[in-house]
C-alpha cells in the first residue's frame, strides 16, 4: 500500500481493516488483563462501530465517476500502520504503550483522510472526523489508564 494516489476504496478497505485489527487488539487485551477487561472490550466494540459509520457513508456518497476521478495523493498507508502483537510477557504499561501509538496513528490517518476529502461531498470528512475524534478519545483514556498504572 505504498501507493501515493490512493482511491477511496483503498482508503475504506484500509479504515476496514484498521477497526477489525484493531477490535482483535483490544479483544486480546481484555483477556491478557482482566483488571480492565470492561475499557477494552468497549473499544473493541467501538471499532466495530466506526466501521460501520465508515463503511456505510462510503456506500451512501461514492459513485463511479467519483471514485474513478479522486483520488487521496500523496498518502502513504504504511505511515498509520502500528505493529500490535502482544508478547505473552507484555506488561499491563507496555500495552497500553502500543496502544496509545495505535491511537495516535489511527487518528492520524482519520484525520489526514479527512482533511484530504473536504472537497467531497460534506459526509465523507464528516465521517472522517467523528472517527478520529472517537479514536483521539480513546488515547487520552488509555493514557489516563497508564499515568494510574504508573502511579
């Protein structure tokens, strides 16, 4: 996914596959540490959802002429992907570390796409952006988690 002039299909199979590998993240963070199972089980949930939001304004707003004709230039797909294999020795900090730089790539990415999209239809950035505030939450929260891990 090195390609520069990224189509928007590339872009929701992208955002796709960020949530479900994300969901899975989370998903193996609530079974590896109990103490916060509920937090990480909701955030698994939550990429379910923004899936979902993404995917379905794709559907509802993308033609042919427009996806043949626009394209998201200049973006790098390997610069939002965060590596999230959990050793089974990963500390509860170590997590939330990968985590957070989970976040902030997602984020990112949401963020960049968003911005790169204004010139579309108002749903699409729209869409964008409520997925990256949702993920910008979720960092602080997990940040939060780690300053009370820390502690």
């Amino acid at each position: 996914m090195a390609n520069l002039n990224v189509t928007a299909s590339v872009i929701i199979s992208f955002a796709e596959e960020l949530e479900d590998s994300s969901s899975t993240f989370y998903a193996a963070l609530a079974e590896q540490f109990s103490e916060s199972k509920e937090i990480f089980l909701n955030f698994a949930k939550e990429c379910g959802k923004n899936k979902t939001s993404v995917v379905r304004t794709y559907q509802e707003t993308i033609s042919d002429a427009l996806e043949a004709g626009f394209s998201f230039e200049g973006l790098n797909l390997k610069d939002y992907k965060t590596e999230t294999t959990l050793a089974e020795d990963t500390s509860f900090s170590e997590a939330l570390d990968i985590a957070i730089k989970l976040e902030e790539n997602a984020c990112k990415f949401y963020l960049d796409v968003a911005e790169r999209s204004e010139s579309l239809l108002a749903t699409i950035p729209r869409a964008f952006s409520r997925v990256a505030k949702s993920r910008s939450n979720r960092k602080l929260k997990l940040e939060t988690l780690l300053d009370e891990s820390n502690s």
